[in-house]
C-alpha cells in the first residue's frame, strides 16, 4: 500500500509527463490530467491517513537518481553555454566535479540510507503539492487552450507545457519526502530545471532573459544546497535526514561545525523561495502564462525553499545563527510589502507579496518556538490556497479584459461577477480573520513579543500589507447598481476557482482540526511540547488566545444577515455616486457637467506612494541590507 | 457566565456611552469655538433620525460594507471587555476598517475615492502604533491578554509612559481628529466633502455612526489599561486623554498625509525604542 502511494505520488506524475509529452490529442490530454489530479488528490490523502513512515525503494532507484543528476546538471550546463552565462557555467562545473566527489569518493555507504520518509510537515507538504497544484494543472488546461489561440501558434506547445508542470508536482512531492539528503537534491535540481523551462515557455525575448536569471539564481542555491549536505555529511556522517534531525540537537550543542551546512542549505532555501536580494527572478517569473506562476508561487518552486527551511529549524534552534535567520525574515517581510504597495501590476502585487508572505514564514523558522514554528506549517498551508486562488483569478481576469493592471479592474464586477466575488474572497481570506492566514499571522507576532526589532518590523509590514489588499478588493467592486451579465468561463477554469476559494473558507473553519491533527504532534515531537492548548477549538497558551469559532460564528451570522438585508434592495433605491450635484452618466460611465456644459467622466486612481515604495527607489537599498545580513549570518552566526 | 454578561453589557452600552462622549465633545468644542453648541443628546438624535430614513444606495456592496464595519467594531468591543487578546482585538478592528473603506472605494464618486485612498493611509499610519502599544504591554505583562494587564500591581503608565503618547497620536489618527482629519472629517472640507463617508447615507451612515461610537470606547478602553489599578484612575485618565484630545482638535490644523505617515512612523518607532530601552533598564 504504501509503496503504491509514494510511487504514485513521486513517480506516477514523471510517467504520465513523459505521455503527456508525446501526446498531441488535445482531449485526451484533458482527460489525463483531470484524471492525474482526481489520483494524485486521492493518494495524498490516503497518505495523510496512513500517517509516518520510512522507505527505501530496491537500489536501483539509488542509482538512477545519481544517472538523473548528472543528467540535469549536464542540460543545465548546456543552456549555461548555449546563452554564454558564465554565471551558470561556472556553478554547474563545480557542482558537477563536486557531486562526482561527493558520490564515488566521499560517500562510504551507498544504499543503506532510506530513500523516502514521512512526518506530518511532509505529509502536509504533500497535501499542499498534490491538490493546490493538481487544481492550478486543471486550470491549465482551459486557460492555455485560451492562451494560444491568442498567440496564434501554428503548433502547439502544450505537450511540453504540461510535460513540466505534471513533472513539477512530481519533483516537489519527491523533494519533501525525500529523506536521503542526495534525492533530495535530485529533486532541488529537478524543480529548478523545470521553473526555467516554464518562465521561459512563450519563448519571447523577455521570457528568455528572466528564465535564464531564474536558472542563475537557482544554480547558486542548487551549488549552495550541494555543498551544504557535502559539509553536513561531513560533520554527523549522516545522508539521512531523519536522523540528523533526531541527533540535530547534539550537533547544536557540541559546536558550531554543523551550522556551516546550516547555512549553506538555508541559503539554497532562501534563493528557491526568491528572498532579497534575489526576488527579481519571482518576480521575473510572471512573463510565464499563469499557471506557471500560480504554480512557482503557491505550491511548488517557493515553498519548497521554505520547506527545507521549517525543516531544518530543530537543528539550529537556539544558535545566534537563527536569530538572524528571524531578523532576515522580518526585514525581508516588511521590505517586499512596501514594494508590494507601490506597484499596479495586478501580478506583480502578488509576487511580492508571496515573497512577504514566504520571509515571515523564514522569520518564523528563525523565531524558533513550537508557536513559531506552528505558525509557519499554517502559513505554507493557508498561503498556498489564498495565493494560487488570487493567481488564478488574476490569469482568468487577464484573459478576459486583456490586463493585469489592478486600475483596470475597476468596477471588475460588473463585468464578471463570479471571478471578481472570488478573488474578493481570496483578497480577504489573506488579510482578515477569522481566516487562516491571519491566524498564522497573529501566532507569529505573538511569538516574536520577546524580540522587539523583529516586531517593529513585523507591526510595520502587515500594516503595509492591508493597505495593498484592501484597495485592490474596494475597485473591484465599484460598479453602478446594476445586475451584472452572468459570465461565462469554462469549466475547467471555473472548478478550480470555486473549489481553491471553498478550502480556503472551510479549512479556515476547521483550523483547530488541522492543528490537532497535523501540526500539534509534528511541532511536539521535534520541540518537546505543544505551543497551544485548544479550548472549545480556541487556540489558547499564557501570550494569548486566538477565538476561532466565535469569531467565525458571530462574523458569520454578521456577514450573513448583511447579505440578506442587501437582497432586499431594490433598483428603486439606486442613486448615481455623489458628484457634488452635477453628476451625468455618458455610455454608463459615471461623470460630471463640466465647464461649459461639457461631459466630464470621473477618473480615479489609487495612490502607490512612489516616493515611499517605489521599486526602482527601494530595491537596490533592499538588496544590500538583505546582503548586508546574509553576510553577518555567516560570519556572526555560523562561523 | 460573567463574560456573557459583561459581552452583552459592552454591545449595549457602548454605543450609548459613545454617543454621549462625542456630545460632550461637540459641546466641549462649541465652547472652545465661543458657540453654544448641541444638546448633549444631539448624536443620539441625529441617528435615530437617520435610521428612520429610506435606504439610498449606490451600489448594495455599501449596505453589506456597513452592516460588517457595524459588527468588527461592536466585536472588538465585545473581546475587549471580555479580556480576550489584545492582537486579536486589533485584527478584528481591522476588519470594521477594511469593510469601511471597501464599501467607499466601491463608488466611484472621486470624493469618495479619495476618502476611500486616504483612509487607507490613515490606517496604515495607526495600524504599526497600536501594534507597538500592544506589543510593549506584552513586553511588560509577558501576554497578550487584557486579562493579564489586571494582574499589575501598578499602573502600565509609570512603565510605559512614551507608548501612551504613541496611543494618543494613534487615538488622534483613528479617530480622525485634527490635525488628522484627512480622510473624513466631522464637518464638510471643500476638496473631500465627507471624504469615507461621502456615499453613506440614511440608515447606512446611522451604522456608520454607531460602529464609530463603538470605535471611541474601544480606543478609550484602551487607554483605561493603562491605569488598571483603580477605576477612578481609569475615568481620570479617559477624561484627561480626551479632553487633552478636544484641545488638540480645536488648536491644530489638518496637515498632509506625508506629515501624518513621516511623523506617525517616526514618532512611534523612536518613543518605542526609547521607553523599550527605559523598560529593560529597570
């Protein structure tokens, strides 16, 4: 049984990428996919059910994997020559004679370290992979059918499209399962070649250029991660993760030798979840069609950076070293939200924002609780419905109205009510509770009280961050009163918004579950204890307590009384928006009799406060404090 | 069962009590201005009038942002009384904002909108205060509970006399009070109208008031904290905040929104550090 789940789970989405590759029908191709993520949906969940667990699978595995490194670093190093990017050149030769070191001199034991095993954060990560990118796959298949009719291909290419991005989920369930250091870099490795062939699918001049920093990027993180095990192989003369982490605190506590892997490996995970001052591959990355993006920024690609990350936090918990790993996170948190604030791009919005959303959940590793570390698991879970729901609905909205603009989706709802109520909902499952998101969130705080830099900056960012949300859910909605044309959208499409949009309620409701059930036992076994006391499905510890169901019930009935006194509105009590008396309407557009009796249609925009948080004044100063605390992290911290 | 009916007595009473302070303010701010002024009653009145009359909307996304902007605020009340977490209580204030502002971007009336964008600021100027307020009692209680503050044997104002400025300035903001009256005001400016409010109208602005009541007595209650010992120090305290509040709103000017965000941001984080340092040093 479990040898079936892990195959289907890790192996099944290589095989069906290689069918799906060759495979030119377009229906059939539909049908695989959606029956793909009906299987992959079922399997992690029979997973969860199944719970812990170890695995080795016969050697032979253990030595593809090693022919499939070589393979990946031998196509990456083709590109890096092909586009004369020294950069890439460079890294991938030493991670090539690195690896060839590592593997057939270094490593005495070959297959005696279990290749796969499973804790509740793994089989989280699972869930997260397996149904928010399953559902961004589906998405993918109405969305692209729209996307290259507008491109006018000749042939299409989305037999290699979904070839990555089914390969993709595959890669990231292997990379957070994956318990022998050496797969999981087989599967680092793998992720980075297909974000690169993805960004850079329409093959356009600028899809090229940021493709090929995304694979910069990501090379120094791969030769970083390479490094980083070599090193921690050779301090605990351990491939198994499992192991290190049970021994990790004696590591800790013996000297600072294992910290320089440490390092190295949080470094790798800071780069693949795109941190200052590498964001720009991120936010490089939306020139891809927007599964692509909804996929790199939800639930694979960024959290797999996050992952290691949360992962490695028991072995490092108490060092100086984590401290600044939290300070990192929070400078990082507070600076992409003020970006964030001062851009229109619809898409661009939401890459920094995931880049915020990602540092505070690095800023929770460095924090380094049980609340902390809860709080991080909550916001990969909760972060990877809301974003990949708000991408979705940015790609659905692009197509439709031909922007990405968020001053062109003023008054969206008049126009396609369903996906504008939608992204509302997504909106403000990000940044209100009871939801989950904000839950996480308050945990965070809560546990950054004692270090009081860090909540300064904290205070700061979420501030900033409902100032972007908040005014982006407000346009959408202003619309003369009026019932809006339903919308028609195809299903494909359509299913994963409603169903992305109801997890992210329903799961929010049933937080206290996931906390009991996932969370709790993962925290308390790496930690010792359990951060909180659930009273009534209350979260409660001696900082303070989170009401999770009174809140959902008096908001709800709130929420719901409103809507119903809104039904009974009618047209009858419609007035036109106040222009000081003088309002007309021209073709519908709300306006005002101007001087000399003329029309003037009324025009708004948003303020985005360039001389606060504009990009081209904030990111390079950005970039070299973030710099700045990488280099005290490894001198002040590791060293 | 006591916080059930200290819940209920919060959702009653505060409006109530809301409604009078801000009579006493009008009266007050005749006074100051050399005008007789209101009866005390007068907020009272005005909303019952409101509430009696026919609903005129631009849209119903207006009704449902009122109604919501209603139950965060009178929520937040509820938790603060019943002692539940002061983080939890600013988040849940956030809602009411959120919902506010949502509902005046949804018109597209320029004065609205630009109401709507300054509220916006306002927010993000007061939010990281409130946050550092709460912080710091969390530095000194070593909770977030309300109930924790209680549990003080002297009042947090000797240890945190710089974070009362920094919720007074925050106070100033949320309120919008002069010289911080840049989203709305409580009279009509010529270049916003009633700026966030500009589209509410009948029983919708009645709400609009209610929730704004419910708003004043949660910033006061937290102000109270900061006297917990005795009850008579916490009405002292109030009625000293506000009326020192009164005085600032009749003396000042409206300034830009650049000052607000430079001078909040500034002012807080400087006066945070500042009584941080002064905390660890004892």
């Amino acid at each position: 049984m479990l040898d079936t789940l892990v195959f289907v789970t890790v192996l099944l989405p290589f095989l069906v990428a290689a069918v799906l590759l060759v495979l030119r029908e377009q229906n059939l191709r539909k049908v695989i996919l959606v029956a793909t993520a009906g299987v992959l949906i079922l399997s992690s969940l029979a997973m969860l059910r199944g719970g812990a667990f170890i695995m080795s699978p016969a050697p032979l595995w253990g030595s593809l994997v090693t022919l499939g490194d070589f393979l990946i670093l031998g196509v990456v190093l083709l590109v890096g020559l092909k586009r004369k990017n020294q950069i890439i050149v460079w890294l991938t030769v030493a991670q090539i004679v690195g690896l060839i070191w590592f593997d057939f001199f270094m490593i005495k034991d070959h297959g005696s370290t279990p290749a796969f095993f499973a804790d509740d954060l793994s089989l989280v990560m699972v869930l997260v992979v397996s149904i928010v990118g399953s559902l961004i796959a589906v998405y993918g298949i109405g969305y692209m059918k729209e996307h290259e009719e507008h491109l006018h291909l000749t042939t299409s290419k989305q037999p290699q499209f979904f070839f990555f991005i089914v390969l993709f989920l595959g890669a990231m369930n292997g990379l957070v399962l994956a318990n022998n250091m050496l797969w999981m870099y087989f599967f680092w490795e793998c992720t980075t070649l297909c974000s690169f062939m993805l960004i850079g699918h329409d093959d356009t001049e600028i899809a090229r250029k940021n493709a090929e920093r995304a694979l910069w990027m990501n090379v120094l993180g791969g030769t970083a991660f390479l490094f980083g095990v070599m090193l921690l192989y050779k301090v605990t003369g351990s491939l198994s993760l499992q192991d290190i982490l049970a021994r990790g605190p004696e590591f800790a506590v013996a000297g600072g030798a294992i910290l320089v892997p440490m390092f190295l490996l949080v470094f790798a995970g800071m780069t693949k979840a795109a941190q200052a001052p590498f964001q720009s591959w991120l936010t490089g990355a939306m020139v891809a069609p927007t599964p692509v993006s909804a996929l790199l920024h939800s639930s694979t690609m960024v959290k797999a950076g996050v992952y290691i990350i949360v992962r490695l936090a028991p072995i490092y918990a108490g060092t100086y070293f984590s401290n600044f790993v939290a300070l990192f996170g929070g400078f990082v948190f507070l600076a992409t939200a003020c970006l964030a604030a001062g851009q229109s791009n619809g898409k661009k919005i939401l890459a920094y924002s995931t880049i915020s959303n990602l540092a505070l959940i690095i800023a929770c590793a460095g924090i380094n609780t049980p609340a902390a570390i809860t709080a991080a698991i909550l916001l990969i879970l909760f972060h990877a419905i809301s974003k990949a729901l708000m991408f979705l609905c940015v790609g659905a909205i692009e197509q439709k109205i031909g922007s990405r603009d968020i001053e062109d989706m003023r008054g969206l709802f008049a126009r396609m009510p369903r996906t504008a109520l939608v992204a509302v909902i997504g909106i403000l499952t990000m940044m209100l509770p009871p939801f989950g998101m904000l839950m996480a969130k308050w945990m965070a705080i809560e546990s950054a009280h004692g270090q009081f830099l860090l909540m300064i900056m904290l205070a700061l960012g979420s501030g900033v961050t409902v100032l972007f949300w908040c005014r982006w859910a407000g346009l959408m909605l202003a619309t003369p009163f009026a019932k809006a044309a339903p919308e028609a959208q195809d299903g494909t499409i359509r299913g994963p918004l409603y169903l992305l949009a109801g997890l992210a309620v329903v799961l929010s409701f049933f937080s206290p579950l996931v906390y009991n059930g996932l969370v709790a036992p993962v925290v308390a076994m790496y930690y010792k204890t359990a951060p909180y006391v659930l009273r009534f499905g209350n979260f409660e510890s001696s900082t303070g307590v989170f009401l999770v169901y009174p809140l959902f019930i008096l908001l709800g009935l709130g929420f719901f009384f409103a809507l119903r006194q809104t039904r009974k509105i009618t047209a009858a009590q419609a007035v036109g928006p106040y222009m000081c008396g003088e309002q007309t309407s021209v073709d519908g557009k709300p306006g005002f009799l101007g001087p000399l009796g003329q029309n003037v249609t009324a025009v708004s925009g948003n303020y985005y406060l360039e001389q606060f948080f504009g990009e081209a004044m904030l990111s390079k100063w950005i970039n070299v404090i973030a710099l700045a605390v990488l280099v005290i992290m490894l001198f002040g911290g590791a060293l | 069962m006591t916080k059930i009916l200290l819940a209920v007595l919060a959702l009653v009473a505060a409006p109530i009590l809301g409604a009078l302070i801000t009579g006493v303010d009008r009266r007050i701010t005749a006074w100051l201005q050399s005008r007789y002024g209101p009866p005390i009653l007068q907020p009272l009145y005005d909303v019952l009038k409101l509430l009696g009359k026919q609903p005129m909307l631009v849209n119903t996304w207006q009704a449902l942002c009122a109604y919501v902007y209603l139950v965060g605020a009178a929520l937040s009340v509820v938790l603060l009384f019943t002692g539940s977490d002061l983080l939890l209580i600013f988040f849940v204030l956030t809602i009411g904002a959120v919902f506010l502002v949502m509902g005046a971007l949804a018109s597209p009336s320029p004065y609205s909108q630009i109401g709507g964008q300054r509220e916006l600021l306002q927010m993000l100027a007061y939010e990281p205060l409130l946050i550092l307020v709460f912080a710091s009692i969390a530095m000194l209680t070593g909770s977030f509970k309300v109930s924790a503050v209680f549990e003080l044997s002297r009042p947090m104002l000797y240890d945190l006399p710089l974070m009362f400025i920094v919720l007074g300035y925050a106070l100033t903001i949320k309120l919008r009070k002069s010289p911080f009256d840049i989203s709305a005001s409580a009279h009509a400016h010529q270049e916003l109208v009633r700026g966030v409010y500009t589209e509410y109208s009948g029983p919708y602005l009645a709400m609009i008031e209610i929730a704004h009541w419910y708003e004043v007595i949660l910033v006061l209650g937290i102000c109270a904290l900061f006297w917990s010992t005795s009850f008579v120090g916490m009405i002292v305290l109030v009625a000293l905040t506000y009326l020192a509040e009164i005085i600032v709103d009749n003396v000042t000017a409206r300034l830009t929104w650049r000052v607000m965000l430079k001078s909040a941001v500034g002012m807080g984080l400087v006066l945070t550090v500042v009584n941080m340092l002064w905390l660890y040093a004892q």
